[in-house]
C-alpha cells in the first residue's frame, strides 16, 4: 500500500505528506496542516488506548507527546488509556459508535484482521504504521542450524525443543490459496507438532533467549526478538525465504473520535522521521516503505534472495476470508501441545 493511499484513508494528504524528510524541516507550513494545527491548539487532549506493552505505554506516550510539542509547536496533551487486547479496544469503539456516544479513544492501534469488520462502519480511516514480519525465532546458541525456511523447522535435529502459540500467529498467511493454501499449510502443521514440547507467547521472546526453547514457530511480528537480541542475548528471527510476509500496525480513527484533528497530528507525527525512531527506539519497528526505515534494508535483502512478500494489509485479508476458517483447524491441532 503506497503512502499517497495511506494518507488518502486518513483524509490528510497534504498533512502526512510534508511529514517525511529533512524539506519539512525548511518550507513553511502547508495550509492543511496548519488548519490542523490550529484545531490542536483549541482542543489538546488526545485519547489514544492500548496495552502498556505496545508503544512503549505510558512512558512512550510521554516521549511522543514532548517530541510532538516540539515539531509542530503545539501543547498537545496525550491521555494514555492502558487497555490490553487489540479485539478488546475495538469491540468498545464499535459498541460506543452504535450507541452515538463519544468515543473513548482517537486512536485504535490494531492489525488489519480486526479492522476489516469495521473499517468503513465505524472508523474515520486507517493508516499502517509500522511492518513487521512473520516468520520464527531461534536461540542462536542452541539452534542445530541456522534456519532459512519454514521447511528447515521439520529437521529430526529440532525435536521437542520448539515452541509455538496456542492461537496460531502467523499460520493464516501460509492458509492463503495464494500462499501455501489449506492443504500444504495443515500437513505442515502436523509435520511440525513432533518438534514442538510447548506452547508461550510471541511477546515472551525470553523463554527463547534463556533456552527454554530453542525456537518459535511462527512467531506474530518478530520485533521482541530483535527488543532481546539488542540486548545481548544470543536470539534472532528468521524472515522465512519460502513462505515470508509483512505484516503491519495500523492506527484507526474512530467516526466518532472526540478529537479527530489530535488524531490526524498523532498520524502526521508517527509518520515523521522523529516519530519512526521513537517506535524503532521503544518497540524495535519501524514502517519499511519509508527511506530512514531500519526494516527496508532487511527488505530488500531478502528480495534479492527471491523473496516474493505477502503483504497482510487490510485489503489483502477481505480478499482473503478462506484463512480464518483453516486457522480455526489448525489451534485445535496446536491445542494437543497443552495437554
């Protein structure tokens, strides 16, 4: 999805396109921005929910609200609501919409399987702002090799020391008939389960790097392996070369958003080169199409080794409704591993 669509979504064309590169920093300010400027300054407070785990919580909605302050010159006010669950915070937007009520947040940050359902119902728009990418994570240390595809995860050598998730992150892209399709993706699965002992979460990256595990196949967006492996520890990801895709964050803004201008600055400055380091800095994400991304070089990498990307994005998923029902099949198979 190109960022002239993106921005076309948000009803901010103008605003989130003089938002990237050094030029915003020397030409005056264009007229739509500033007309949303100027809407901040009357009304400051932004709502924005989600889990203290995303975005750094509390803490990185106080780093983007100071470095908002400083870019656009207005005394913007962030109001961090922590509410875990992506389906959570929008069964609530969808709830208030219906009743005509206020919304309780301007901002729903969530993937494009959750906003499907709702996008043109009760959402203003949606704009991706960060990729991530499906695939596995390994403990470098206990690894029997350096795994380069999905396939490499059925080796005898993995036996019983893998992990996956008790919902199934990722599975549903290979379930695609464009991908690997039901079949090819349910026989994998059961190929797989005789290496796997256990089931944990993608966010719980640890349980890998101190070598509980030596692997999580699949893992959601790779990004808390990329958090533990900055810090030492001996884990990595694997973007898988037979079967790699992107995923991607995307922030919504609710048809009934209180303060739809502070959303549309929130956008502009997430979109930005300050706002793409912080998410880099304190989720270790960043939105690939961008030319400062630290995920594009990863990108192009890969392509030159064949890679062909599914890319997940809202589009690709309503055109796509055949992988809900096979990733249903594919937990209850995942469930005898919690037995």
């Amino acid at each position: 999805m190109s960022r002239a669509v993106l921005t076309r979504l948000m009803g901010v064309a103008v605003v989130v396109g003089t938002a990237f590169g050094a030029q915003a920093q020397t030409t005056a300010v264009p007229q739509a921005l500033q007309a949303v400027l100027d809407e901040v300054k009357a009304n400051p407070t932004v709502n924005l929910a989600w889990a203290e785990s995303s975005f750094g919580g509390s803490a990185g909605a106080k780093r983007f609200e100071a470095e908002i302050r400083k870019k656009y010159g207005v005394n913007i006010s962030i109001r961090f609501i922590p509410m875990a669950g992506f389906a959570r915070v929008g069964g609530r937007i969808a709830t208030e919409y219906a009743a005509k009520q206020p919304g309780f947040t301007d901002g729903w940050l969530s993937t494009a399987a959750l906003i499907v359902s709702i996008l043109g119902r009760d959402l203003e728009g949606t704009c991706d702002l960060t990729t991530g990418f499906s695939g596995a994570d390994y403990n470098t240390q206990l690894a029997p090799m350096v795994p380069k595809t999905l396939e490499d995860f059925l080796r005898p050598e993995w036996k019983g020391k893998l992990a996956t998730t008790a919902y199934a992150a990722s599975f549903d892209v290979l379930a695609a008939n464009g991908v690997w399709g039901r079949d090819k993706t349910l026989d994998y699965v059961r190929k797989l389960l005789p290496n796997v002992s256990g089931l944990m979460d993608c966010a719980e990256s640890e349980r890998i790097a101190t070598g509980e595990y030596a692997g999580l196949v699949m893992n959601c967006l790779g990004q808390f392996a990329i958090q533990w492996r900055d810090k030492g520890a001996p884990i990595s990801r694997m973007i898988p070369l037979d079967a790699p895709a992107r995923r991607y964050y995307y922030l919504s803004v609710p048809k009934n958003a209180a303060n739809m201008a502070g959303a549309k600055l929130f956008v502009t400055y997430m979109l930005s080169p300050e706002g793409q380091k912080a998410l880099w800095d304190l989720e270790r994400l960043d939105f690939d199409e961008l030319p400062e991304s630290h995920s594009r070089d990863e990108v192009n990498a890969l392509k030159a080794q064949g890679a062909k990307f599914t890319d997940v994005t809202v589009e690709w998923v309503a055109a796509n409704p055949e992988v809900e029902k096979t990733k249903e099949e594919i937990i209850q198979l995942l469930r005898t591993k919690s037995k």
